[in-house]
C-alpha cells in the first residue's frame, strides 16, 4: 500500500479544514454529511467535531474524525490500491480521530490582526487500513492562522475577512518512516447579516512525491442567526486528492456569549 492521499479513502489524510483566526467564545458541537464522487469511488460518511472552550475567547480544545463510512469502488481502483476487501464496498465505523488545542496569541484590533496557533494530535483509532480507507497510524500537526476582518455596515458586504494558514504535518507511515509535510491555505470570507460566502485554496506537500501533494479548492456557504448554524460546501481536487465533495452540516453553539462569532 502507498499510504498517501491518492491511494487511500477521501477520509483517511484528507487536507484540514482552513482554521479561522478567530477563537471560538462557545462551547460547540458539529455534526456533517459528506458525498465523495469521481475517479472510481464513490463515499457517503458522517462526521462530527467538538470544541470544549477551557478559556473562552482563549484556549479551545476540540476532537473531530469519521463516525461511519460506506464506500465503493471499481476493481481498477481496488487494485491500484492494493485493497484486500474483494467487493471493493464496505460500511466501517469510525475512523481515523483528531485531537487539537487552539490558543489565541493576539485579538483584532483596528490596525492589527487575529493570530492564534494549533496543536493536532492524529490517533491511530480505525481498523480499517486492509481497505485503503484510512492509515491506522499516528501523527501530528503546528499550524498558525492570521486573520483580519474590514466591516462597512451600510455596505451589500458588510463584512471582508481574509484568513491565512501556515504549518507543519507528520504522520507515521507502513514502513517505520514518517511523511513530513508543509501545510498551508488562503481565504476570502463575504459576509451580509446573517449569510457568509467563504472561498479558499488549500493543501499540504509531503516528501515522498507519491500522492502525497494534494491541493483542493472549497466553497461555503453558512446560515447563522443565534446558536444554530447551517453550511453547505463544495471541494474539488486540483492535485493528488482523487475526490470531489458535496457537505452539508450544521453546528451548535452550547451557552452563546457572543452570536456574532
């Protein structure tokens, strides 16, 4: 098995989701629906996240992964990837899990930037690395995000943000090696009342130059008026991420202090 990207599962090291400056000032619990489609699999997966605010506006602790997954590939695809499940279609129950610690260094302010780093601890939680689903393996990853928001309230965009992130992954892979990577993303945030439009590139690259260089563009739109917010996004792959996305989900802010973050 190549334990990349392009020849695992779309969940087993897919590239993180951009992480926005701004550091929660709640309790949250999200849960989302994934449809992967295109180049001989075809996934439907739940996921969910919660973040567990230790110091609000501060410190926000948070876990995230794969509840359950059914796939189905071609036996083109099986093969390539050197699956052991015959049928090439499988339903597993968790997968791969993700632990992190978001710290807030500085808050916006009229001439200066949100910045906040994270810590990521990638477990080994599944059982289902015969598949090509998800690597079974442990890992880490450091990334910093800065953001900055300009706000005209009497504006149609009330509200432009641009969010950057910059970081470093690690994961073990099936040879007693690790793939180290350099992570990064860029994105643009519209906002008007209570609708935002969020467009970003992302993507990391690993050393091995075996699939392991996937960039993906996203596409989001979030619903939020009080502690229920709903989003649906779009993903397409440009590099080493076979796989196209369509997630609807929706999130719960636990004990709101502040509905406008």
């Amino acid at each position: 098995m190549t334990y990349t990207a392009a020849f695992f599962g779309p969940n087993a090291m897919p590239v993180f989701e951009t992480l926005d400056a701004r550091t929660l000032k709640t309790h949250r619990i999200d849960v989302a629906s994934d449809v992967f489609w295109g180049f001989g699999d075809q996934t439907q997966s739940i996921s969910a996240q919660i973040n567990y605010m230790l110091w609000p506006g501060r410190v926000v602790v948070s876990g995230w992964g794969t509840l359950v997954e059914h796939y189905k590939t071609t036996m083109a695809i099986r093969d390539i990837r050197a699956s052991t499940v015959e049928s090439g279609e499988q339903t597993f129950i968790i997968g791969d899990l993700y632990l992190s610690t978001q710290v807030r260094i500085v808050e916006e302010a009229k001439y200066r930037p949100d910045l906040k780093i994270e810590w990521v601890l990638k477990t080994a939680s599944s059982n289902t690395s015969a598949g090509a689903r998800n690597f079974d393996t442990p890992g880490y990853a450091l990334r910093g995000a800065v953001g900055k928001s300009w706000i005209r309230p009497q504006a149609f965009v009330q509200e432009l943000r641009l969010v950057g992130n910059v970081g470093f992954l690690s994961y073990q892979l099936n040879n007693h090696q690790q793939n180290d990577a350099s992570t990064g993303a860029l994105q643009v945030q519209l906002r008007r009342n209570h609708l935002t439009w969020s467009n970003e590139a992302a993507g990391y690259y690993g050393w091995t130059d075996k699939g392991d260089r996937p960039m993906v563009l996203r596409s989001k739109l979030t619903y939020g008026n009080g502690p229920l917010k709903y989003y649906v996004q779009y993903q397409h792959a440009l590099h080493d991420y076979p796989f196209r996305r369509v997630q609807a989900g929706v999130g719960f802010d636990l004990y709101p202090k502040n509905k406008d973050r």
